[in-house]
C-alpha cells in the first residue's frame, strides 16, 4: 500500500482532522527526549477506542508499523518512528474518567498528564505516588509503558504498583481487557504487569485502573552535605537499617555539587563532596522523631552542614540544589551529555561511584552522577567535550554498564531499553530469558508492526 493509500483509508476513519501528513506537521512528532530524529510518514489522533482498533487493522494489512506516542519525553526513544510508517499520538485520550473514593481507585484514559491526576485526587485527600521528574508533561500512558519510576520510589514503589488494570488494543486491533478494580486478583498470567513497561512493543493503553492511597497528613525535608560519597552512603544504609522508610532519599554527587553551586551560589562547603535531601512522610508526631533520628545518622557520619526545612518555603528552599542540577549542567560547557540510569543494590551506591571516579579519570571524560540514593538508581551523565570525544565517551560508558552488572545491578532503572540501550540488553539478560521475550513479542504481534525494532538488538 503506497503512503498516499494509506493515508486515504486513515483519513476516511478518522476524518481529515485528525491525520497529518505535510513535512512541517511529521516533524513535531519525530523527536523525543533523546533528540534524535527519525520523521513517520503519518501521524493520527485516534478519538475512541474503536478508532485505535481501526488504524491496526489498516496498519496490519499494509504491514507498516505503528509507534505510539505520549508526550514524547521518554529518554531512550520509544516513542520514535524508526521506520517511518504510523505516529499513533493519543492525546485525545485525556480524561479523567472516574475517582472512585469507596475502592480508592482511578479510572484514567493514557493521555491525562500525571502531575494532572495528583492534583486531582489530592484535592480529594487522594494519593497517587509516582512522581516522575517529568510529571508536569509526560503521560500515564507513557509512564505505564516504561514502569517510570520516581523520587519517591524508595517508599512508595513506581508505577507497577498502581497499575490495577488495562484496557488494551493489540497489533492484531483486537481489544483486551486485564486485571479489574481489585485489589486481590490471582485469575490467570498477570497480563497487566507484563504490558507495564513492555514500551509501547506489545499493545496500546486506551484506558487505565490505578490504585490510590490516603494523602500523607505532612512531610518533613532535611539536607545535608557530607565530604565525601561514602559518608553519604553509610548514612543512607543507617536510616534504612534503622527501618527509618523515608519517601525520598536524592543524592548528588561532587561534581553535580560544583554545578549547582556554580548555578545557585548557594553558599555550600568548599570541601563539599557529596549531598543528600531526604524527606519523610505520614503522621506529624512519628515524623518529629523520624527526622531527628536522621539528623543523628547524618551528625554520626560526620555530616559537614545540616538544615532541617522549617515551613514549607524552606522545604521548597532545600530542594532547590536538587531541582537545579540538570540545568546546571549546562556550565561545564559540554557539546553533549550521554545520560544513563543505572540501578544498583542500594549499599553498593559508594563502592560504584568509586568506579565511575576511576572510569572518568582513565577515559578522561567528565561524569556528573546524582539521583536516588534510596533506590540505588544513578543518573550517570557522561559529557562529551567536543565531537572527537564521543568514541571514547562511549567506551566509557561501555565499562560503566559493566561494573554496574559486577555488583549485582541493572543498565536501566527507570527510562527504558527503546532504541538507546537495546544493544546492551543481553548485558543483563541471558540467551534463554532473551528467547523467551522475543517469542512473547511475536505471539502478541505476529507482523511486528507495534512499534517494531525496539527493545531487543
Ligand atoms: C526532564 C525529564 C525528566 C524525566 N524524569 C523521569 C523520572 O524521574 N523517572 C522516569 O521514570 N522517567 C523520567 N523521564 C522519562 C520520561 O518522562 C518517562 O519515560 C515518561 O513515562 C514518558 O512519558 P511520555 O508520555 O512522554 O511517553 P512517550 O515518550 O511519548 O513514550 C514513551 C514510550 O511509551 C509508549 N507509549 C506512550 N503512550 C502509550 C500508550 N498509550 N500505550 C502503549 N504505549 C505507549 C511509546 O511508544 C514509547 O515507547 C524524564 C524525562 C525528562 C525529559
């Protein structure tokens, strides 16, 4: 079927409105947050769900594949069309389709932006938990299809685990339902979890049940600034072992330190070599003591500067430094920055910036590394100086993925495989688990036209 076919049977479903196909229109939709580039030859805005079936029976019998997209923030290039071929853009789905307080669920269409939904249900004394960074733009769906995690993943768990429920179209447009509204549910595989985080490869989310919790009655927000990683580390293991659960435990390290000082001028030691903000959560009189009991560990791990926010100006105040590092990157003056975000047990969070100090003295490539102390998931940022540099940084990047895998960790914890990391999956996955994928993906999409060659290398 010739593009101009294609386009003819799209436009007679959707009506002409909602299918672009003039240059200037594809290229809004050929990017993502990876910044790279690749133009479909189609882009539609299906309104129902009868709709979304529709364009995979099209899309099927023409063999052209079909990538869906959110907000296209995702980091690794999902929601990118590698082949040209169909944007699916869903952002007509954007309702809000039930709050239900008795069974403290929601029911959401994948396209509601999720900062949109906390508000919300919050305004209901309501609590949905992941909070990924990009919360203020990136979709439900998009985060159901990378599991996206968050700052307060330490405590509250990340998406996975508020997904109760899916309705989903499958390459073949059939449409599925899994899961229900509750909580107890053992009928059959759990279908649910397995389309969470498959990346938009093995069906498309057209509705959503997730789970919701109380709102938490306060929180209280404490920085500290330590010389080095290590004491860092060992005050993040103390309050764990000391079965102290905050809801978030961020850390930055030395050289994320020097930017956002540059950035901010905030004023921090000059021997400052490692940061933490943490923050609890839950029942104003257990928190009091929670947060004392932090300050402690900090003060016993020889803590350099310690602040405990007093109102919630001064929570805003500490979490600045941590809010500021990726602009501030900006003034190291680097021509690119390689962005990972490796995930390793949380007590070998010292021992594996240790390494990364050593991989970024042998290849001499600047690294920057912050993000969730309390999870073990690092954003490692690799800059690359000038273009000649990037082989090397590359390399670099090659060895830190290994001493990730070394001590027990993953290449990814939040953002995803997609088009970025697909040539080092088999770094964490043997040829069997591999195998079986790989067949997983075929029985739900015979053709592969579902957002094809993502994922696997
Ligand atoms: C500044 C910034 C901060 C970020 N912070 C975090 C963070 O803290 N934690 C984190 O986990 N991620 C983070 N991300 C990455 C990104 O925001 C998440 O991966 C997010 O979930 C992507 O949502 P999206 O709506 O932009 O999806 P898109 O980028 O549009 O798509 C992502 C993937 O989802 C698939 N998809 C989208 N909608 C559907 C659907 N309805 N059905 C099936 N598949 C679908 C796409 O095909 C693609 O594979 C950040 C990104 C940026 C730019």
């Amino acid at each position: 079927m010739t593009v101009h076919q294609l386009k003819k049977k799209l436009t007679s479903l959707l009506g002409q409105d909602n299918v672009l196909a003039s240059r200037e229109d594809l290229l809004c939709y050929a990017y993502d947050a990876t910044k790279r580039v690749h133009v479909p030859e189609i882009v539609v805005f299906p309104g129902s769900v009868q709709e979304v079936s529709g364009i995979f029976r099209i899309a099927s019998q023409a063999r052209t594949p079909v990538v869906p997209r959110g907000a296209g923030s995702g980091m690794t290039g999902g929601a990118l069309a590698l082949q040209g071929g169909i944007v699916l853009a869903m952002n007509r789905f954007d309702q809000i389709l039930e709050i239900d307080e008795d069974n403290l669920v929601a029911v959401v269409q994948p396209a509601v932006i999720t900062g949109r939904l906390q508000r919300v249900v919050q305004e209901k004394g309501l609590f949905y938990p992941p909070d990924p960074a990009s919360l203020d733009f990136s979709t439900l769906g998009g985060n159901i299809a990378e599991n996206s995690g968050g700052l307060r993943a330490v405590k509250y768990g990340v998406t996975k685990d508020y997904v109760l429920g899916l309705e989903v179209v499958l390459p073949s447009g059939e449409v599925i339902q899994t899961g229900s509204k509750c909580v107890k549910d053992v009928v059959g595989y759990n279908l649910t979890q397995l389309l969470v985080g498959s990346e938009g490869t093995l069906g498309v989310v057209t509705r959503a049940i997730l789970k919701l919790l109380p709102l938490p009655e306060a929180k209280q927000t404490l920085s500290a600034v330590f010389p080095d990683i290590h004491g860092a580390g060992r005050t993040v293991s103390e309050i764990i072992r000391r079965k102290v659960i905050p809801a978030t435990i961020e850390f930055l390290d030395k050289n994320a330190l020097w930017c956002v000082e540059h950035y901010l001028q905030l004023g921090l030691p000059e021997s400052a070599g490692a940061f933490l903000l943490i923050e609890v959560d839950g029942d104003p009189a257990i928190l009091e003591k929670e947060i004392r009991q932090v300050q402690s560990i900090c003060e016993a791990n020889q803590a350099l500067k310690i602040e405990v926010a007093q109102d919630e100006k001064d929570q805003e105040r500490l979490w600045k430094a941590r809010r500021s590092v990726s602009a501030s990157m900006a003034h190291y003056g680097a021509f690119k920055k390689i962005n990972e975000d490796v995930v390793v047990p949380r007590a070998s969070i010292p021992e594996f910036i240790k390494n990364v100090q050593e991989i970024s003295r042998r290849f001499d490539v600047p690294v920057i590394n912050f993000g969730h102390a309390g999870d073990g998931n690092i954003h490692v940022n690799v800059l690359v100086m000038k273009p000649e540099d990037e082989p090397r940084c590359h390399e670099a990047v090659e060895e830190i993925f290994a001493r990730t895998v070394e001590l027990g960790g993953r290449i990814s914890g939040e953002h995803g495989i997609g088009v970025s990391k697909r040539d080092y999956i088999a770094k964490n996955l043997e040829p069997g688990v591999l195998e079986l994928m790989k067949a997983i993906k075929k029985s739900f999409d015979p053709h592969n036209i579902l957002n094809p060659n993502k994922m696997f290398p």
